[in-house]
DNA sequence: CGCCAGGTGGGAT
DNA sequence: ATCCCACATGGC
C-alpha cells in the first residue's frame, strides 16, 4: 500500500472496483474448461464464458491444473487447442501424462507456446500430483508445496488452489498489476511484488473463494475489453483511472 | 509487420 | 534482492 493510503481507503477502492466490473460484465463463471467438456471423461458441460460447473473428477480438476500451465504468458486461445488435442490424444490424468513421451506432449501441446518447456512442466505437475487421491476435493496441495514444482510459480500455483480446489488464494497476474496501477491504487505495476498485491486483495476482502473468482475472471475480462496494454477507453466501466483514450493523466484524487 | 497474450526459471550483477 | 533473458505459437 502507498505511503499515507489509508486501509480503509484502499479497501472501499477495492470493493468499488469489484462492483463496477460485476456491473459492467456480469458473473464470468470461471474456470473455463475445454471446449468439448462434457464428453466421456470429464464433468462439466459448460464452456467458458458463464456455463461454469465446478469439477467434481479428478479429470476435471487435473485439466485446471493442465489448462494453468498451458495458459502462462500465451492467449487462452492458443491454451485451449492445446488442451483440446490432450484430450483427443486421451490425456486427462497424472497417469496419462506420465506414459506419454515429453516428445509426443510437445507436440500436443505446440499451439500454447513454449511447448519443450510446458511438455516438461506437464511431467512435473502429474508427478506431483502422482499419489492417488491427490486430486480429491479435501486434499487440496499447500501453497508451498505447489511452488516447490518446477514450472509452477505463484500465479499458476494460486490459480491452482482457486479453480481446482476452491481454497482462497488471490490470483495476481499482469493483467491486475496493470489494472491496479492504472487506477492508481498501486504506484506502479513494479514497485509490488507478487505477494504485496496478493495482500491489497486479501486485506481489502472477505475471504471466500466465489468472490477470489469471480474478481480474477472479471479482471482478465475487463482487461481483454478495455485495460488493453494499448487502453481502450471508450466505454470502460472503471470510473478512476490516469488514463482516456490512451492518453496518460494525472492520478485521480 | 510488430505487438501482445491469464509466467517461470536461471544466470549475472 | 533485482534486473535480464530464453522460451514460441497464433491473432489482430
């Protein structure tokens, strides 16, 4: 929090916040399963956006898991072809990951970006999440235990904890670190670190997951809309805020 | 064509 | 602790 900001200030901006991209997007029903969701082997019919139906399966919990790793710094887009062509291939489990080749995942995966890589991050999420239950609703990982995995950090591991297992963990991405400091409720989108802007969130809130979802998935949203890196402000719901039409302004008060 | 997309790990300073 | 870079495809 800024120097002379008060906690109170920075809640009521918080909660403001929330409300006006609630009002202006409606309920986002995040996490967004893959497209075909709801064929043989996985719960969920829905499809992203608003059709969410929370995991019930292994199968669709481990595709949130998947679908996180998939999904870091490349479109969702992109992400989700990716996670479609597992599904095809049949790989839906820890069990499945580990009997494919890192070669054959690769190539599964190409359309994501990055593929060697997230081939190899595929491998390490379905060893650690090898044991048998360890994808059952109660057994939800810690949060250290998550980031000890190789290729999880701590917005894939909070997405993880969010979606999948419904524990609240504020999820901080480059899209909130934009949205913040362009409202001017932090400095700028370096000065925080991953944690400080997590705890803006987890001071200004109560702690329940519905919430911790929705003001993630409306975020990402309001960002894809109108917080674009190049600002599209016509429109944009957010009343305070340094920039109109892509012009750079004062802070508001 | 250049920029951007729901980051992370590793190495240098 | 803090920068800097590799990793890579697809949409606009």
């Amino acid at each position: 929090m800024g120097p002379g900001v008060e906690a109170s200030t920075q809640k009521r901006r918080i909660e403001a916040l929330y409300a006006q991209l609630l009002s202006a997007y409606g309920p986002q029903g995040w996490w967004p399963l893959s497209s075909r969701a709801g064929k043989r082997g996985f719960d969920g019919r829905g499809y992203h956006p608003r059709a969410y139906v929370h995991p019930r399966t292994a199968g669709g919990r481990f595709e949130i898991v998947m679908g996180a790793v998939l999904t870091q710094s490349s479109s969702w887009t992109n992400a989700e072809s990716a996670l479609d062509r597992l599904r095809n291939a049949g790989i839906r489990l820890p069990s499945d990951v580990r009997s494919c080749t890192r070669g054959r995942l690769a190539r599964l995966i190409r359309s994501s970006g990055y593929f060697n890589q997230k081939a190899r991050k595929l491998k390490e999420v379905a060893a650690l999440f090898r044991a048998a239950g360890s994808l059952a609703r109660e057994a939800a990982p810690s949060r250290v235990e998550l980031l000890s995995c190789w290729g999880i950090g701590p917005e894939t591991a909070d997405s993880i904890l969010l979606y999948a297992f419904h524990v609240p963990s504020f999820v901080v991405d480059a899209y909130t670190r934009r949205l913040l400091s362009r409202t001017g409720i932090i400095e700028d989108d370096r000065q925080d670190g991953y944690d400080d802007v997590q705890r803006i969130f987890h001071d200004a809130l109560p702690s329940a997951h519905e919430l911790f979802n929705e003001y993630h998935a409306l975020i990402v949203e309001h960002a894809k809309q109108h917080c674009r890196a190049r600002p599209v402000c016509t429109g944009c719901p957010v009343r305070v805020c340094r920039y109109r039409d892509g012009l750079p302004r004062a802070a508001s008060p």
